[in-house]
C-alpha cells in the first residue's frame, strides 16, 4: 500500500508539474508575487471556520449516540482522519476508519458506534455535494457548450456516486440487506485470503448489527437532520468562497457561479480513488477549466496552486503532526483490526 502510494503520488506531482512546465514557472511566479495578502490571510481563516465546521457536524452525530467527549478533542481526530484521506488513494475514505477507531479508543465506547458516527457524517457531507453537483451539471449543459463525452462522464459520475450513497444508506439501517452484504463480503475475503477465518461471518455480523443499531439511533435524531443538513450546506457554501477569495487575490474577474461549477466538477474528480486527494488531477482540471473560462493561465495555475496549499497541503500538514499524539501506530491498528 505505502509503495503504490508513493507511486501515485509521483504521478500526481508530474501531472501538476507539467502543467507548471507549459504555462511557464517565471509567469506563476510573477502571478504570486502581485497577490494581494489579506485576501490570502482570509482564504486561511476560511479554511479555519471550515474545520470549526467539521467539528460541529461530527460533534453532533457523536452526542446523538451518547458518546461522552469533547468537541476541543474532536478536532485533532478530524485531521488526522482528514490527513489520511489526502494521504491515500481510496476517494477520500480512507481516513474514516482511523476516525473511527481514534474516537473508541479514547471515548472507551465501542468501534462500531464510533465508526457509525463517521459514516452519518461523511453522509451529510455527500448529501449536499450531490445536490450542488446535479445543478452543476445542469448549469453547464446549458449555459456552457461542452462535448457530449464530458457531459455523459460527469452525468455518470453522480449517478455512480448517487447510487453508491443510496446502497451504503440502505445497507446502515436495513438488517437483512446489511446481513447479506456482510455474507457477500465475507465470502470474498475467504475466497482471497490465505488467512484462516474461521470465525470471520460471526464477527462481521456481530459488528454490522452494533453498526446498524447506531445509525438507525442517529437517523431518528432530529438533531442530525435539522442541525447536521443544514450546516453541510453552509460548509460547502464556505468552501466555494474560499476558492472565490483566493482568485480575488489575484484580481481575477471570476464569477462566483464559476467558481462553485469548477469547483464542484474538480472535487468529483477527487472522489475518484486513483490519485491521493486527487492529487494533480484536481489542480490540473481546475487550472484547465479556469483558462478556459478567460483566466490567464498563469492566474489561473497560481491561483490553483495557493487555493491547494490552503485547503490540501494546510489540512494534511496540520493532520499529519497531530498524528504522533495519538500514536504513529494508529493506522496499521485500525487496518489490522479489520483484516
């Protein structure tokens, strides 16, 4: 895993360097240097609030399961999980067990409602996304004139995502589906593994039936739909005017619909679990999307560039330090107790 990610993560880094290579590194540069700083400063703080956010979501699935802890010590687990996620090729998922396991291990509750409590949360924050992508797409097909392909692509790419949120909803609450889906998975780990497993289904079906119960206790909470919805709109809200503020900096003359059109169309790019984070592919289809909406190319790349520092590289910097408090061994635990 650690060697395909390396690898991946080199050919993310050649996709973005050559990106920089035909638009010219002296014009990035240049681009950069004529930046206006508070604007950046405020793109920062942005960034800041949405981690706030995050908290403040999350904190609202935990307390509806009873899990006693603070939201101060619900913030270091968020970067770590948000860290991970950047850090592996898995569509921005594979912090999420790390998440979960943290939050057990120091709530002292089980795995299972910890990691439920993840889940509710990466569901509200998939909710809204679909919402604004759908309008997205809808938007460029017509306002915008784009090739038949990439307008199938994209329209594909959220039924696909669609379909894979209404499957792992069904598959949290219903128990019969959940058992069935739990047998079938089974089966494909012993048929592919050359551990024993004697006691794999028992286990598995002992920890989805502790899983269910908990979301089915969340998905009840008003709080969670009244308060939890809501505020995953207000951070996607936030998330296109951090990208907004960045290009502003730099005096480009963007839309703010634009701006929510590439960024909705990039992040859907992300969620393929191809590249860490997205990593390359991200900037290299925003840096596209924007010249070719009339941004300079060179604006277009140092905008991109600083937006990802901010909301990419900050995030993962500021994960990855937390990670020692916790214990470096952290991930290989969490991979571990689910092999």
């Amino acid at each position: 895993m650690k060697h395909s990610t390396l690898i991946l993560s080199l050919v993310g880094f050649g996709i973005l360097a050559a990106m920089v290579l035909i638009i010219g590194p002296s014009k990035i540069v240049s681009a950069v240097e004529l930046a206006n700083p508070w604007y950046l400063i405020l793109a920062v703080l942005i960034q800041f609030a949405i981690y706030g956010l995050w908290t403040q979501r999350w904190a609202i699935n935990v307390n509806s399961v009873d899990i006693n802890i603070k939201k101060i010590h619900l913030l270091p687990m968020l970067m770590v999980g948000m860290a991970i996620n950047n850090l592996t090729p898995s569509g921005r998922g594979g912090g999420e067990p790390v998440r979960g396991y943290i939050l057990s291990k120091y709530s002292k509750t089980t795995f299972e409602k910890s990691f439920a409590t993840v889940i509710a949360d990466r569901g509200l924050d998939t909710f809204p996304f679909m919402v604004l992508a759908v309008i997205t797409i809808i938007s460029l097909v017509l306002f915008m004139t784009l090739s038949e392909l990439v307008v199938i692509g994209l329209t594909i790419a959220v039924i696909a995502l669609l379909i894979l949120f209404i499957v792992a909803l069904y598959m949290s609450i219903n128990k019969e589906f959940g058992k069935k889906a739990t047998l079938w998975l089974v089966k494909v780990i012993k048929r592919f593994s050359r551990k024993e497993h004697s006691t794999l289904e028992e286990k598995a079906l002992t920890v989805i039936h502790g899983f269910q119960n908990s979301m089915r206790t969340m998905i009840k909470d008003r709080n969670v739909l009244m308060y939890g919805l809501p505020l995953s709109f207000v951070i996607w809200i936030f998330e296109i005017l951090r990208v907004y503020i960045v290009f502003s900096a730099f005096n480009a003359e963007v839309s703010l619909l634009l701006i929510a059109e590439v960024f909705i169309i990039s992040t859907l790019l992300g969620m393929i679990p191809l590249l860490p984070g997205g990593l390359g592919a991200v900037d290299g289809v925003m840096i596209i999307l924007f010249s070719a909406a009339g941004v300079p190319p060179s604006i277009s790349a140092a905008a991109t560039i600083v937006e990802r520092l901010i909301s990419f590289w900050m995030t993962t910097i500021i994960g990855t330090a937390v990670l020692p408090y916790f214990g470096t061994g952290v991930v290989d635990k969490i991979f571990s107790k689910n092999s």
